[in-house]
C-alpha cells in the first residue's frame, strides 16, 4: 500500500517528465486503484501537492493538474530567478563530492538527449537544478525549486515551448564548469540567460485580453467586429457590368439575399 508521500512523489514526477499533462484529470478512485490503497490516502496525497501549486480542486470536476496562465507563468520564472541566481551568488566553492555528483547528472543528461525517451529527457533537465540547489548546501530551497521546476514544465508543455533539449543541457555544462573554476559571477550570469531564454522560447498567446473573443461577439450588432471590418476593407466593389458604375454594397435596392442570410 503506497503512502501520501509516494503518491505525490510519482505524480510529481510524472509531470517533470512530461507524462501528466495541464488540465489533466485525477480521478480519487482510479488513483486508489493503481496505488493498493484507500481514497483517503489519495486525498491527503492530492491535498498536499494542492498545498504545492502543482494541483487544484473544483466541487464539479475534481482533482486536476493546474493549467498556468500568463501571469502564473511569469512568476514561476521570476521566482526562480530569484531562488537559484541567489544559491549561486551566496554559496562557496563546491567541494570535489559535489562537483562529481553534479558531472554525474549531466552525464545522464546528455545519455537522455541522445536517446528517444522524452520522459527521462524533460525529468533529467528539470532535476539539473534541484540537484545543484542540493549541490549547494540548501536543501529546502531545493525542495522548493522542485515544485518550481514541475509548474515550468507544466507551462513549457502548456504553451508549446520551442527550447531545443540539447541546448538546455549545454546551458548546464557551462553553469558547472563556471562554478568548478569558482567563477560565480559566471555562472550566476549564465543561470539568468539560460532561465530568460527557456522563458523566452514560451508561444504565448499574442492576444492578452481574456474577454476579448467574448467582447467582440457580443457587441451591438449596428457596430461592426473587428473581423467584419477587416473583411469589408478586403472585399472589392462588384461591377453592374461593362461601362457601368460599381455597386455599392450598402445600396438597399441592390441588396442581395444572401446578404441577409
């Protein structure tokens, strides 16, 4: 019989590596099933990741992964810019056990890159910076960048990031190799440009405005939308015939019944 801690250990590794979708569905019964135990169980779980921001909770659809918005997106970015630019910045030189630990992961990293199993891939990449905030001597703020980490895995699968694999991994050798030569104002630098390239590399929506489809829909009919004006502009004036003035869409005796349509 699996504990909370498990459970909500194997869901949030399911979403670092990219097998647990936003807006996916967690079903209390379903999840007591695959793990041998009570939904009791399975609550406290889901209760304590919902603590985390990783999932929430409706009275009609249930447990469900969160689905970040823009805003949301934003700060999980700036939050871990803050959290690992500051581990960087306030931490000695790394001892050659650490060092070695932190060569270990890339290794498996780059294994990953090369290979075809995507969940490995995206979880190894993610837990590069939990394994260096641990590297680094705090493990609470690396128990925290783990959960970071999962909700900007959750927005690069929600918004389509376009980040290449292999780069990112590259991005993590020259961070250790930075701190390996005690260069910490290096690899504090190199941190805020791999962070602000993987956030850069987000397809966000051009369009901000949640209320804008909504908006448009719902205007007064005697007030053209946007999309009618803009087909308006493209459409050219029909001709009555050879030698005769163009027809003038807006004449009422000239109108056509599938106008009216």
């Amino acid at each position: 019989m699996a504990s909370p801690s498990e459970i909500s250990d194997r869901i949030l590794e399911a979403v670092m590596a990219q097998k647990l979708a936003p807006g996916s569905r967690l079903g209390e019964q379903q999840l007591a099933m695959l793990f041998d135990c009570s939904r009791t169980i399975v609550r406290e779980a889901l209760t304590r990741l919902a603590a985390r921001g990783i999932v929430t909770v409706s009275a009609r659809r249930g447990w469900y992964v969160i689905e970040p918005s823009q805003d949301e997106a934003r700060e999980a970015f700036e939050a871990r810019r803050v959290i690992e630019l500051g581990l960087i910045r306030n931490t000695g030189a790394l001892d050659k056990g650490k060092l070695k630990e932190l060569k270990a992961h890339l290794a498996r990293e780059k294994a990953a890159v090369k290979g075809t199993d995507v969940g490995a891939r995206s979880f190894l990449l993610g837990d590069f910076h939990v394994c260096l905030a641990e590297c680094l001597g705090n493990s609470l703020l690396a128990d925290t960048l783990r959960d970071f980490t999962a909700r900007t895995t959750l927005i690069a699968m929600l918004y389509q990031s376009s980040h290449d694999a292999a780069q990112s991994c590259e991005d993590h050798v020259q961070i250790v190799a930075a701190l390996e030569k005690g260069d910490r104002i290096g690899a504090e630098a190199l941190m805020a440009r791999h962070i602000g390239t993987v956030q850069a590399h987000l397809r966000l929506p051009a369009n901000s405005d949640p209320l804008a489809l909504l908006r448009d829909a719902l205007a007064p009919l005697n007030e053209p939308s946007a999309a009618q004006v803009l087909r308006t502009s493209k459409r050219k004036p029909a001709t009555a015939g050879k030698g005769k003035k163009p027809i003038d869409a807006d004449d009422s005796s000239s109108t056509y019944l599938g106008a009216l349509l």
